[in-house]
C-alpha cells in the first residue's frame, strides 16, 4: 500500500491527466468538471483583462511624456529653461478608469501609481499565466490588438507613405517604418525583451519552439497584415509599376524585417530610448536597468530573427513581391540600351561613340579596365549597372546572373555574324533614308550614306582591333566583374575571407559560361580571318615571279647579283601589321596565325618556282642547239641567269622568314624552295669563288 501511495504522490492530476476507468476520484472529478471549467476561464478573463488594462497604461504614459516633452521643448525655447528637468505629471486613478473598459474599479485604483519594474512584473505574471493555461496565442493577440495595432492605424496611411515624393512613389516608405520600429521599441521595448526570455526553452538549444512568440506573432504579423490589407496601401508597395520604386520599397521592407529582432531585443536599442519614454512613471526606467543586465545574447536575438523568417505570414508577406516581372523591367533597360549601341555601331562603324555614360566614367573604363571602342565600354557598363545597389535584389542573384550571360552572348553573336558577313555595316539610302522633298519646285537631291554598307571583317586592322577588345572582355569578366558581382551581394556586411573566396569561385564559375563565348571568336578571329586576309595581301606579290624568266630571255643582261624587288614586298603586310598589334595579341595566341601565313605564302611560293623552272626547262631543251646564244659575260646561259636570280630571290626570302619571327626550318615550303634552287646557289657559290 505503501508503493502504491508514493507512486500517486509521484503523479501531479491535472485536467490533461488521463482519469482511472469508474473509479470514485474519477467520479468525483466529473463532478468538479464544470467548477473548474467555470474557474479556468474565469482566470483567462481576468489575467486578459489585466493585460489588456497593463498595456493601455504603457500607451498612455507613452502618450503623456511625448505631449510632456513637447510642451517642455516649447517652454524652454520662450524662457530658455532646461527640458530635460520637466517631467510628465504622474497618471491619476480617474485617468486610468477613462482608459481601461474592461477593468473593475478596484483594479484600476491598486494600478493608480507603478513603477515600470512592477508594470512590467505583473505583466509577465499574466502572460505566464495564461501560457500555462495553454492560452499562449491570446497573450499574442491581445498584445497586437491592445498594443500594436492602434500603433500602426496611427502611422500608416497613403499620405504618410508619399511623404517627402510625389504620389505613388511611396518615398516616405523608409522613415515610416523605422518611426514604426522606434515607437515599438520605446514603449514596448522591454516588454518583448522579457518576453523572450521568459518563453524561452531551456535545455535543448536546437529547439527554438516557444509557448508565446510576442516578437513574431505580436509585432510582425500586425505590420505585415496591415501593408498587404489596404488595397490602396499593397498597390503603392507592391506593384507600382515603375523598377526603381519597387526595387526602393523592396530594400525598406527587406531592411526593415532583417533588423527587426535587433532592434526590439538589442540591448543597444533600449540604451538609446528618450529621456521622458519610460513606460508607467517619469525618472529612471527600473525595468530598463534591469534589462541591461540580463540582456539577450546575441544567439538568443538571431533565432528570434529565424523565427520571423520561418513564419507562414513571412512567406505569404514575400509572395506578395512580383520579383519576375520587376527583372524583366530592368533586363528590359539593360536590352534596350545595348540595341541602341548595337544600331549606331552598325550605322556608322566601329569608331561611333556610342557610350551614353558620364564622362568620367568613360575615362575610368578606359583606365581601369582597357577598352577602347566605345561599343564595349557601354557593354560593360551595361553589365555593371544590374549590380548597382539601386538595382540588384538579392532573391533575384541568378537571374541577374543569368542575364549577364545573355547580354554578353548578344553582344559575340552581333560580333561574329557581322565578322562574317551576315550583318553589314553602313547604311543603304534607299531604305532607311526617305528622299528629300523639291524645294521651290526643284529636283529633289538624293540621300547618299556616309559609307556603303561593307564587311568590316574585310579589314585585318578592324578585326585585330575588335578580337583585342573580345580578350579584354574575357578577363575582365573573369576577374574585375567577379568583384563587382560579390561586392554588390555582400554590401556593406562584413565577411569571412574564406567566405569571400568561396563566394568569388562560385561567382566565377557562373560567369565562366559568358567568357567561354568569347574565346571561340578571338581565335577564329586571329585563326582564320586575320591569317586569311593577310595570306591573301602575302601572295599577291608572287605573281610577279613568272616575270623573272621574261628578264632573262634573249636579253643579253648580265648575271643578277641582287634579289628581285617583288621579294621585299612579300611579307611586308605582315610586317606592318604585327607591328601595329604586337602589344594587342592575345597571348593564347601565340605566334600560330604567322606560321599559319609563312605556310601558306611558302607553299605557294615554291608552287610557282616549281612551274616555272618546268617551263625554263622545256625551253633550254627546245633550244639546245643555239650555242650561239650564250653569253660572254660570265658564260652563263640565260637559263643559268635564271636560276641564279631563283636562287637569291631564295635566300632573301628566307631572311624575311626569320625577320617575321618564324624559324625556316619549320616550313615545309622554304625547304622545299631551297632544293628547287640548289643549282642556283651552285651557279652563286662558283660566281664568288671565280670572282
């Protein structure tokens, strides 16, 4: 009996305690059953009630001290007396009953006089109570009814949002909240910090689950329900219809919700309240002193902030933003003024200034980052201005992101279609000029372009000038950019270096996508039309080598002793040309597109050497019986003259090889050209070993 007497005492009964199957306790508690329903709601009334009546005392006193201070300030401006020695006169009990509807007479007149520790105590004694009674979400209720609302039907209105702007353009969005916030905190400041620490579960720290969320449900719920009930009010902030509003009212809120928690729990918060605000009586705050010494942990006020973010209201407050539609206004932007670069460039060439950016910023560019035509400079300023901090938004990163790429690929597909040929530049009169009208019953004067349209990747110089620009591009993408991107997402806050890093990496690697389009096209620019257009400028001369054997036939000219003057100009085009853009070669790539060009020219050259020498031959045979027509100065026939030209014409061709910076002995043409002369260099060597 006695185990079983220590093990009932063990068990505390409560109404949640499962009762014995037809016991006489079991009995005898369905008949207290109703006395204690009767008794439970009998103390929800009365703890609700008095909170309700505790913090219609805070909104007064609050009232009273700013009316105080403000009559302070005026009597100190006109006798020049100090303010801050004027106190608001102490709330009487006939003060209270004005207030309180709900509670008695004799309530009102214990209350007449608190201190701010006591109105504090006895507020957290009925919050406590009815937690305990389960009633956690009517302190919740109760204190964004009595409390906060009121609050916010005093503050928000349409004229109050347009202050300090036009209408529409919501510019007193920002003060309007952080006046919200300020008030909030001043009077109920130290309410919610009690709140916080009183509700919070110990023990388990992963477990953030509390019985009554004043901050959240209390505070947030309220601001948020009011910004999304107002037609009038949810229009102006969430579809305005213009990017740079919407981008402005999304950074208030966005800012607004990220320090709430901070800012209502922050310590730093409650030390910065004004003279005059205390909640119950003037003088010293008891309430905030004790505050400070036991203020909140940092870890305490971010999971406080987790719970905002995680609450439903939260993400139904985040769906309200049509975030989709607010980038398509801005790549829009961003579209609209690469085409109108784009146009002009095609109109009136490479050389158009078409960078509609601040001077300033053109010189810094050019400075910082290296372009020169002004089609890129304004590309790149495109691209900069999406991560401007009057643009970006944060949720929308990868689409950004994602519209960096396409920009930077409508920019290579315009360069490589128009290197090609498929786009021409210049203007054609007959459509897009319309014919000038008769004056004075003249003939009308046709509207000729200032250039026809053309191909500029017919230029070398053009398509070195513009493959430059694209290297340059490519890096600064993968470098200047990068920083550019992360600097705009990490703001001001303060990060880890190795958090940096890894935000760079994934940043970069992101990016790499629009770099990898531009590589293809700066080597085919080098590759294939650079080494086509100069090939074609390199052998132009050779054509000049059947008129070698003309000099020579049945001339009676004397031996040559100088390379032929078509030799010089051979590889001149190239020289010149890699002069010009030794300083603007990419350096993936190398020397390839010269030994692509040497080939070619060489191969070409030796073709023609080749036919030639056949041709000689077949003459000498048809004319091997005219010993007559041998020369006597040097005994050499007009064949062997021939040769001999071949083969100085050779060595100097040669030097000219080395000179453009390609080693010979890698050209398969030179050697072959140097077997082609062999005789010639025979006929040389015998003239200088005779002479």
């Amino acid at each position: 009996a006695s185990s079983g007497e220590s093990q009932s005492a063990a068990v505390v009964p409560n109404l949640r305690t499962a009762l014995e199957e037809d016991t006489e306790s079991a009995q005898f508690l369905m008949k207290l059953a109703p006395r204690i329903r009767r008794l439970e709601s009998s103390t929800v009334e009365s703890l609700s009630q008095a909170m309700e009546f505790l913090l219609l005392q805070i909104q007064e006193a609050r009232e009273n001290a700013e009316s105080s201070g403000a009559v302070a300030r005026n009597k100190s401006e006109d006798d020049g007396t100090d303010e801050k020695k004027v106190s608001a006169p102490p709330m009487s009990g006939n003060s209270m009953q004005s207030i309180s509807t709900t509670g008695s007479k004799d309530f009102d007149n214990d209350l007449d006089l608190l201190s701010d520790m006591d109105a504090l105590l006895m507020l957290g004694h009925c919050m406590r109570g009815l937690a305990i009674l389960g009633r956690g979400d009517n302190v919740e209720s109760i204190f964004a009814r009595v409390a906060i609302m009121p609050l916010i039907r005093s503050k928000v209105s349409m004229g109050r949002l347009d202050e300090g702007g036009s209408r529409g353009e919501c510019a007193g969005l920002f003060s309007l909240l952080d006046e919200m916030a300020t008030s909030i905190q001043q009077t109920y400041g130290s309410l919610l910090c009690l709140a916080e620490d009183m509700f919070h579960v110990s023990g388990d720290e992963s477990n953030s689950s509390i019985d009554v969320d004043l901050l959240t449900a209390g505070v947030w719920v309220p601001i948020a329900t009011a910004l999304m009930a107002d037609t009038a009010i949810k229009m102006a902030i969430f579809s305005p219809g213009i990017a740079s509003i919407l981008q402005a009212n999304y950074i208030a809120l966005d800012t607004f919700l990220a320090e709430l928690a901070g800012r209502l729990l922050s310590p730093k918060s409650i030390e910065g309240r004004a003279n005059g605000s205390s909640a119950i009586t003037n003088g010293e705050s008891e309430a905030d002193a004790f505050l400070q010494k036991s203020a909140l942990p940092k870890e305490r006020i971010d999971r406080a902030q987790e719970r905002i973010y995680a609450h439903s209201k939260t993400a139904e407050f985040s769906k309200r933003w049509n975030l989709p539609i607010y980038y398509q206004l801005r790549f829009g932007e961003s579209c609209s003024r690469l085409n109108r670069a784009v146009d002009q460039t095609k109109r009136e060439g490479w050389i158009a200034q078409v960078f509609s950016g601040s001077e300033d910023r053109a010189v810094e560019l050019k400075s910082k980052i290296g372009f020169e035509l002004t089609l890129f400079l304004e590309l790149y300023d495109v691209l900069s201005d999406l991560w401007r901090p009057d643009v970006i938004l944060r949720p929308l990163t990868n689409r950004f992101l994602r519209g960096s790429v396409q920009l930077v690929g409508r920019s290579v597909s315009f360069i490589s279609e128009s290197m090609e040929g498929k786009i021409k530049f210049g203007e054609d009169p007959a459509e897009n000029k319309p014919k000038s009208e008769p004056e004075n019953g003249g003939s009308s004067e046709p509207a000729y372009p200032t250039r026809a349209p053309y191909c500029w990747g017919e230029s070398e110089d053009d398509v070195a000038a513009v493959a430059w620009e694209l290297t340059i591009l490519e890096s600064a993408i993968q470098n200047d950019y990068v920083d550019t991107v992360c600097e705009s997402l990490q703001g001001d806050q303060t990060t880890d270096p190795a958090e940096t890093d890894e935000l760079k990496t994934l940043v970069g690697e992101l990016l790499r996508e629009a770099s990898d389009q531009i590589r293809p096209i700066v080597d085919k620019a080098w590759n294939s039309v650079i080494v086509r257009l100069l090939t074609t400028k390199c052998v132009a001369p050779l054509s000049a080598v059947k008129g070698v054997a003309v000099m020579y036939r049945m001339t009676n000219r004397p031996p040559p002793t100088q390379p032929s003057s078509f030799v010089g100009t051979i590889f001149r085009p190239l020289k010149e040309f890699s002069q010009s853009f030794t300083n603007r070669t990419p350096v993936t790539i190398g020397s390839k597109w010269k030994q692509q060009i040497v080939v070619t020219v060489s191969d070409k050259y030796a073709a023609a050497v080749d036919e030639l020498l056949t041709t000689v031959q077949r003459t000498e045979v048809a004319l091997k019986n005219r010993k007559a027509r041998r020369v006597a100065a040097g005994g050499m026939s007009d064949g062997e003259k021939l040769k001999l030209q071949l083969y100085l014409d050779f060595k100097f061709f040669h030097q000219s090889v080395r000179e453009v910076g390609v080693d010979p002995g890698t050209v398969i043409g030179v050697s072959k050209l140097k077997e082609l002369t062999a005789e010639g260099e025979t006929l040389y060597q015998r003239q200088h070993n005779g002479s």
